[in-house]
C-alpha cells in the first residue's frame, strides 16, 4: 500500500483510537480472527537434530527431533520426512525411544541434553500409541532436559526417563524417572541431589532388571557452565529401577568427574563402556583431577580399567560426550564428537572416521537396530544420516529445521533476507524467487561473509552490501566484515583482529560475545555500529574504528573466568558482561538505547557522548537478565521497546517493557503472554505503519499488540513452536518476517489488514480493507535444482492480496470478490471465505480464462476411448490473459453490502519493457483469445451436431429402412470433419504424450502463440502478429464453412427428417 500524508494521518488516527484503553480491538480481537493470516517457510537448508530412533527390522521408518524444530518421520527409509508434532508447545526433542513390543508406542523426551549456549528447554515428556500421528502430554513439565529413554523389551508401559533437568539453577526434578502404567504416574527413582541430573540411563538388554545411569553435576548459565562436582557418578540398579547404587572405587575415577554416558552391546552386556568427563589432569579450581575419558567393565560394572585417555572420544564433552556400541559386537565402539570414531578392540585403540565413512559433524545420537548392526540412523548439525553398510557410507538428509541467530531484510524489490544459521555460514536469499514453479531452493541460498553467530546487516541504500558480524566459526575476537554481492567478496573490517578461541573474557580488551549486535544507521548508511563492552563505530567502511562509550556493564570479573568446569569451553558463547542489544533512534540520529546480557540499560542522547544508566527505572526487573532486544521507535525518540529474559538463571517469565521518556520510566506490558516454561522473550519489534501495532516473539510463541502492548493475542496459524529469536518488518511490503531457531525463516505476506484494524472496522459487519501495492512480477528462469528437496522455501503467489473482515453476524455468508478495469469492466469474479474476522483471497492479475470446447465424439480412429457418463472429454483450455499495470477497482458482496477499494497494479522494476510494450503485447493477446474463442466456438457447434447425428444414425440403425438418411448423416459428419479438422487435431486422446504423433491445429497453435506472446513484459514480434493473422482467417474461415453447412446442406436433411416423423438436428444457438 502506498501512503499519501492524508493517509498517513488517517492511520495514526486510527491507531491512537484503537490504542484506547479498554478499547474492543484490543479486548475482543483474538487469534481466531487472525486466521487468515498464515505464514510460509523460505529457508534456508537446515541443520541440528538432537535425537533419532528407528523400529527394529523395518528399514523404512525413522524418527528424527530436531534440537529445536520438532519431531519428524519417514516412512520410506528416508526419501520423505514429515512433521508430526506441530501442534504441541515445544519443539525440542532431546530424547526418542520406540517401544520393540508394540511400534506403536513412541516417546519423546523435549530439553536439549547437549549442553552449550542457545540450547532450549522442554516441557516434559509426550508419548504416541499410533506411531506418531497423535500424542499426550504425560507430564515430567520441570524436568527441563530429557537426556534418555528406556522403554522395558517387552512391557511398554514401563518406562525410564533420565532428566537432567534445565540445569540453570537448583531444583528438585533431577534424576531418573520409571513408570509402570505408561505414564499416568510417575516414581522419582533416582535423585542425587537438586545440582546433579541424569545424562545417561540404559537397560541391559539381555535382562531388563539391571540399568545404569549416568549423573551429571552441571550447572549453566549466561556468564559460564560449571560441569562437574560430587554428584557425579555412575549407579546401577540390580531390581527393576526401584533401588540403586553408587559405583566407586574398583577402578573408577576417585576425584570428582562430569559428564558420564555409558553404553553396552546385546552381544555381551557383561561388557560396559562409561566415557567419563575429567578434568585431563589439569588442576581446576586450584585442585588435581583426574585424566582419562574411557572407562570399560568386563564383569557387568563389578570392576573398571581406564582403557583410552584420548580426548578424540569425548571431545568438547557437555556438549558431546556419548557412546554407542554395535548390538552384534561388543567390542566395536562408536564415539560422538564432532567427528565420529570408532573402536573394533573395546576401546583400546580407534579411528576417526572421514569422508564417506563421516558424514557431518557435530554428532549427537546414534541408533542402531538391535536386530541388525549394519544399519543405523545418525543425528548430528548436518542433518540425518542413515547407513545400512555399517557406517561406510551414509544417505545424508537435511530437514528444514535451520536455527537461525537473527533475521534482516534488505529494501531490494523483491526483497532479500538475511541471518546467521547456527553451525553455518550467514546466508542471503529471496523472500520471492520469481520462479513459476514458486519453490526456493537451497541453492538461491548464499554465503554473506561465513559465520554462524551474529548478524547479517544489510545497507539500507545499497542492497549489495552486507555488512556481517561473528564470522568464522564463532565470535573467534569478534569479526566484523563488509560483503558486496556484486563480487561475492568480502573484506574483514575487524575492530580489534585478535583471536580469543580458548580465551576467557577476563583477559581480553574487548569481550566480542558469540552473537553481538551489529547496526547500519537509518540516518546514515555509512555509520555502522557494533558492541562489545563499548558501543562501536566506523564512518569509512571499517578502516578503522571509534569507541563511543564507556563500558556499559557490570565488568562483573567473577563473572569473566574460565568456563565449562572441568572440561574448560571458551568460544565467546558465555562471556558476560556485554552489550548484547543496541538500537538507534529512527526519529532522531544519535539516540541510542543499549543493553547488556548483565542487566544493564543506558541510553544515550548526544551521539554517545553520555550515557545514563537507567537500569534502576523497571519494574520488576528480573536478576541476572538478558537484555535480548531493544526496538526504538519510529515515531518519538524517547520511545523505546524492550524485551528481557533470564532462563539461564532458573526464570522463566515473560519481560516486556515501554519507555516514552528516554527510560527515566518504564511500563511493564505482558498481558497477555502464556504462562509457560517456553514464554520468555526473544525479540520485539514495532510496526513501521502503525503505531501501537507491536510483535513480540517467545521461545515457542509470536504475539501481536494492537495497543502499544498493553493487551497482546496469540498469531500462531501455522508458524512451529520453534523459538522466535528475531523479527523485523519489511516495511515497502508490509511483510514480517521472523528468524526462528530451529525452522529458519517464515514470513507472513502483507500487514495491511492489521495496520487498518481499528475500533470501527472491528464493531461492523464487513469491511473490505485498502489493499497494499502489488507488483506484477515476470518470472525469471530456474535454476537446477533437486526434485522434492524438503528444504526448499515457498515463494508467495504472484499476485494481489484482497483483505477483508467479516463480523460474527456475516459469517458464513456467500461473499463476492470482483476485480475492475479502469473502464468498469469487470475482469474477474471470485467466491471467497466469510469467516469471523479477517478473511484474504488472492487475484494473479488474470482473468478468469475463456471457455474452451466440450468434444461429445470419440477421437478419430479411438473406437476405445470411453467418454464416460456424460459422453464428453474436454478440448484443453483457454489461458486466462494476464491484465497489464495500472488502477483497478476491488469491490466485495457480501449479504445485501457492497464495499469498494482501488489497487495499484505496479510493473516489475526489473522488467525491460516498457507501458508501451505491455500494452502493444495485451492487445496482441486479447485478438488471439478473440480467435481462440471463434475457434472454440465453432468447434463447440461442430461437436452438438456430430453428436445427434451420431446418436440419430444409431437410432435408424435399430429401426431399419432409413439408410438414405443414414448415408446422407455420414455425408453431414464427413463434412463436418473437415471443418473441425482444420481447428483442432482430432487423432489426440490426450493418452501417451500422443500430441507429438500429429500435427497440431489451429487451436492448438493459438495457445502456443499466446505462451510466445506474453513472455515477460516483451512488446511482441512482427512474426508473433503475421501467425495471429494466418491462424485468425483459418479460424473465420471455419466459422463461414460451417454457417454455410448448417444453413444449407443440414438445414435439407432436417427437411427430409420431418418427412420421414423424426426429431430435427439442432445447433446449440438454437
């Protein structure tokens, strides 16, 4: 939509209408009424899963959870994966296990278990009875992270849980878990204590009485992880689950451990592995520790040898750490890291596998059928990978679960979007491809500069430049660099070019954490800011950079050493104390608002000049808190929007603030949000057009405000549970867009009916709202792609959004959808929804396409072909012709009420031809669809007679003495022929591609001309006019050798038919 001032003017009022408290828009508009208002995926190629699992001696299905994109199936080895748990709450599945008694019964664990920074929760465990298709909350909601399951070989309805819990603080619901009734109640069997969960539980598989389990000291937060302590340990239960018993001494470690996974084969489960996390016998805290990552028993964990000391089998081991040994061999061992080893001598020597043999990395869960070790199902960062050759080759397969970091768009028409995918580079991609088969392929998907943490920020002037933070793999000192997509180069701008891999935050001049922000300025597009403990800023292209502020945080230094316990992990992920949001004032340059992932907000109103601390202006401000995102407002430089989180602390709420002085005060505006473990706050952003019109994104939810965030409704439609880690409002297409992690990028086409709901809209019965501008868009050619690749994106239609709204009292009314030229000529009619609220239909600019021909014969030569009940095939269709640029007028009918709004049509700013052109080109087609409509016609008139005399030979056949009439009927039908013969080929069946056996007519060429013609905005040929007026006069032609038939030749037989008492022969105008 385009906006004059005047309206402008009438949207603020509006706004500042439907912002009134106690105002219906805010009270009374629910999701319901925003069920039109669907999202599409994009993109890009995804990555992570957390968990897999497959059904003994059936290679053909698999189960695979994503970390944070749902729960997905196969039901062909492989070749197509389906969702299968949309519809719940969270979308991390950390745990899977299907049940070997009965396939049907499958559990999944949520919470991811492998432990680093920007890993979710979950909200207990679910479980399936049909295979997938439906499931059941069964409870467990604050266990956090389900790191296993055990399902009993052959009661399914007892069941171990292993809960690790979410790890962020203190809490009582670690441990394992057993159930004896499928999950209607629970026994807390194993606890340790409230710092220690469960990482690890396995049965034996040759007798379901004894289990061990791994327990895990770990605790997370945003400043650091401290894995390891006295509450780790190994335990073995010898009844059932009901009692264990803590295993010491005999050869394991004596020191305080970590991280524990332990595995064991069905070949001989008196052969136990545990890979245990030492600290490699580097002191920690000040203290020895132990060395050493594989510990094996012989005598089912009686006693124990250190076996490898290598850290290749544990790697980075909060985050990997695990085990699997091969069901038929007890001495072949698989180790996950980020790459994949193996051991065929129990562990005592290895190898890393590479090429064919590993396939991604970043591995995370193994499953092998227990009555097969050849084949296995891997999840890693890359995907799902499954070999039936015993891991010397893998079927690679990459869902669209892309967790992405933030989400930018650019101001190119059509526009790009951009981000940073966890393990992956920055990508860059259509948000319309302009393809027809209107799919985004992976390949439209390119590198920005590599990295898979920060931002991707592009030049609000010059979509060509990128600008993209955290490249590299990681923050590695805080990478800034400067892409041009004319060159697809880019040039690294660094502020401070020191690597800080295996550095704590403490020890460095500028603490770069693993995904800081980065801001091209609104006002001046050569201004480009970035953040670590200082706010950043370059005015030459990152030649060099100017420190504009003081460190605006704690410089907390307890909160800068080492992280990850005894296994120390320092990738910038957990450094504390930075400025982890940061936005500039788009009403007024050098405003700035600042927050940092220690809790503190300032604001500066000088250019960075100063800055006041305005930390201690919220209400209830949650300790230790992540400032996540900060939006200043368009519309007044003392207004500002905040969202605040602190799960990493054990806090699970929603913060959500307004500012409209600078922060010197700020209102608390949750109302609304869902009280959930996943209901913490991502991002906010504010709509461009309207004001008071906000979005705001959880870890599972989006929300929207129609009154500055006072009362917020759930917009969920078909947009996953994953977390809403950005959003951004592209504002020449009305378009959100939102970054999600763990289903990459959607985008909800065309806002306008939200901009346009107020109080007034809302009270009546329909309204039919301004539509926004729409572009008619030329297709561009495709590139190679892979047929049915799960990751493609959708592009959106080609085509203009028609919004409008209906009450409760119209709905379900027939409603009437009619497009006008700008001479009151109708060109297209539509039926369209009439639910409560807001209802869309799309016009592709086209008319509704002219009416072909019904054939009532037999091809010619096809005595076979079967016309069915109604003896009728149809001739093909006529193309709808596509309307040019330029005004049109939309009315709606709905009831006894006709409402009207004008759409501009705008061309394609990429397109070569000129008004002129198109217009030379419009009127081309609208001659060859009059002569496709003669043809047509005249065909139509051919097949209604052959079809009587048809019918009328068969009838004097039965009755005998006419064959004069039956020899002159043939003669008729002959004669017929040879007209029809000369529009449309009457040999083609439309069976085997039997076009390509005889030469096509004239009809048949008309629709060949037409698809020349109208390629693109092209004026046409002088060869496209000189066919149009050879295939016209064949088809004027026709149309005078049948007139004259009928009037003189038919017009005898119908004579003699009266004669003789028999029905006459009549043409359909007749």
């Amino acid at each position: 939509m385009s906006f004059s001032a005047k309206n402008f003017m009438t949207i603020l009022l509006l706004a500042a209408t439907a912002s009134l408290p106690g105002d219906a828009s805010s009270q009374s508009v629910s999701g319901q009424h925003l069920g039109a208002l669907g999202f599409r995926h994009i993109g890009v190629v995804g990555n992570r899963i957390a968990s897999v699992s497959g059904v003994t001696n059936n290679p053909l299905v698999y189960y695979a959870g994503a970390a944070a994109g749902g729960l997905w199936k196969t039901e062909d080895g492989g070749n197509f994966w389906r969702p299968i748990f949309d519809d719940q709450d969270t979308h991390s599945i950390g745990a899977l296990a299907v049940s070997s008694s009965d396939n049907n019964v499958v559990w999944a664990g949520t919470g991811e278990p492998h432990i680093r920074s920007n890993v979710t929760v979950g909200d207990g465990v679910y479980k399936s009875t049909d295979a997938g298709e439906t499931w059941h909350h069964m409870g467990l909601e604050e266990t956090g992270r389900i790191s296993r399951i055990v399902i009993h070989p052959t009661d399914p309805s007892i069941v171990f849980i292993a809960a690790l819990g979410h790890g962020h603080s203190a809490q009582q619901e670690r441990g394992i878990y057993k159930t004896t009734d499928g999950g209607e109640t629970w026994d807390h069997v194993l606890f340790v204590d409230e710092n220690t969960g469960a990482s690890s539980v396995i049965m034996d598989p040759n007798n379901p009485r004894i289990l061990f389990a791994g327990m895990w000291q770990i605790l997370i937060n945003t400043w650091g992880r401290q894995s390891g302590g006295p509450g780790s340990a190994i335990y073995k239960s010898e009844d059932g689950g009901e009692t264990w018993n803590r295993l010491s001494g005999h050869g394991l470690p004596t020191l305080p451990v970590g991280k524990i996974d332990i595995c064991m084969s069905a070949a001989n489960s008196q052969r136990v592995y545990s890979l245990i996390e030492t600290g490699d016998g580097v002191p920690w805290n000040g203290a020895i520790t132990e060395s050493g990552e594989l510990w094996r028993s012989d005598d089912g964990g009686q006693e124990w040898q250190l076996v490898n000391h290598s850290r290749d089998l544990g790697g980075r081991t909060a985050y990997y750490n695990n085990c699997r040994v091969t069901p038929d061999d007890e001495n072949e061992v698989f180790f996950l890291t980020a790459g994949i080893a193996r051991s065929y001598d129990g562990g005592l020597t290895y190898i890393n596998h590479s090429g064919r043999q590993r396939s991604g990395g970043d591995y995370h869960d193994l499953w092998f059928d227990p009555a097969n070790g050849d084949r296995m199902v891997i999840g890693n960062d890359q995907g799902v990978h499954i070999s039936e050759n015993r891991g010397q080759s893998y079927r690679a397969v990459e869902l669209p679960v892309g967790q992405m970091y933030h989400v930018t768009a650019d101001n190119a028409v059509p526009y790009n979007v951009m981000g940073n995918r966890q393990d992956g580079p920055s990508y860059r991609g259509p948000s319309n491809p302009l393809y027809d088969n209107g799919r985004i392929p992976r390949g439209d998907w390119h590198q920005v500069g590599g990295g898979e943490s920060g931002f991707a920020t592009p030049d609000p002037t010059d979509s060509d430049i990128v600008w993209s933070s955290a490249s590299g793999a990681g923050a590695v000192g805080g990478i800034v660099v400067r892409h041009d997509q004319k060159t697809r180069q880019f040039r690294n701008v660094e502020v401070w070019p020191e690597g800080t891999v295996g550095w704590h935050a403490e020890d460095l001049k500028y603490r770069f954490q693993w995904t800081f922000p980065l801001l091209v300025s609104s006002h001046d597009n050569n201004t480009v800011y970035v953040t670590s403990q200082h706010v950043h800023r370059t005015q030459n292209g990152g030649q060099s950079w100017d420190v504009i502020s003081p460190d605006l945080t704690t410089n907390d230094k307890s909160r800068q050493g080492i992280s990850g316990g005894l296994t120390p992990d320092n990738l910038g992920v957990e450094y504390c104390c930075v400025i982890y949001s940061f936005d500039e004032s788009r009403a007024e340059q050098g405003v700035f608002y600042a927050g940092s992932n220690d809790g503190m907000v300032h604001v500066s109103r000088d250019n960075g000049g100063t800055w006041n601390d305005v930390t201690g202006n919220f209400p209830d401000w949650p300790e230790d808190g992540v400032v996540r995102g900060i939006h200043a407002s368009k519309w007044d430089a003392a207004k500002a929007y905040l969202v605040v989180e602190a799960h990493q602390v054990g806090n699970f709420g929603a913060y959500i603030y307004r500012t409209e002085d600078y922060g010197e005060t700020w209102t608390k505006i949750t109302n609304g949000i869902s009280d959930h473990i996943l209901s913490f706050t991502r991002d906010i952003v504010e709509d461009p057009v309207r004001p008071g019109l906000l979005y705001v994104g959880t870890e599972n939810r989006l929300y929207v405000s129609l009154n500055d965030g006072d009362n917020w409704i759930e917009w969920t439609n078909n947009l996953p549970a994953s977390p809403k880690y950005g959003l951004v409002v592209q504002e020449h297409f009305g378009d959100l867009v939102i970054g999600t992690y763990g289903r990459g990028f959607w985008i909800m086409d065309d806002l306008s009916p939200l901009q346009q709901l107020d109080q007034e809209v809302f009270n009546s019965s329909a309204h039919l709202f301004e539509p926004r501008d729409a572009y008619r868009f030329n297709p561009r050619t495709a590139p190679a792609v892979m047929t049915n690749d799960q990751s493609d994106g959708e592009g959106p239609s080609n085509a203009a959004l028609i919004n409008y709204w209906v009450g409760e009292e119209m709905a379900g009314f027939e409603a009437t959808v009619r497009i006008w030229d700008a001479d009151g000529k109708m060109i297209r009619e539509m039926d369209g929804p009439s639910n409560t609220g807001i209802n869309r239909i799309e016009w592709d600019f086209r008319d509704g396409g002219g009416q072909a021909a019904t054939l009532r014969t037999k091809p010619k030569y096809a005595d076979w072909y079967d016309l069915g009940s109604d003896r009728e095939r149809s001739a093909g269709s006529i193309a709808a012709l596509r309307y040019p640029p330029g005004t049109y007028t939309v009315t709606l009918e709905i009831g006894s009420q006709d409402f009207s709004q004008t759409l501009n049509v705008i061309k394609d700013p990429n397109s070569e031809g000129s008004m002129n052109d198109i217009m030379a080109q419009f009127d081309l087609a609208q001659k060859i669809r009059a002569d496709q409509m003669l043809a047509s016609e005249t065909v139509n008139r051919i097949e209604w007679v052959r079809r009587q005399l048809y019918d009328l030979i068969d009838i004097m056949d039965d009755q005998g003495g006419s064959e004069d009439l039956v020899e002159t009927a043939g003669t008729i039908d002959a004669a017929l022929v040879v007209i029809e013969d000369e529009l449309l080929q009457l040999q083609v069946t439309g069976t085997g591609q039997d076009q390509v056996r005889y030469p096509g007519k004239a009809l048949e060429r008309l629709n060949y001309l037409l698809g020349g013609v109208t390629t693109a905005d092209f004026r046409p040929t002088d060869q496209h006019i000189e066919v149009q007026a050879i295939l016209r006069d064949i088809a004027n032609d026709a149309k005078l050798d049948l007139d004259a038939l009928l009037e003189n030749e038919l017009s005898e037989f119908n004579e003699a038919l009266t004669e003789r008492g028999l029905n006459l022969l009549v043409s359909p105008e007749e």
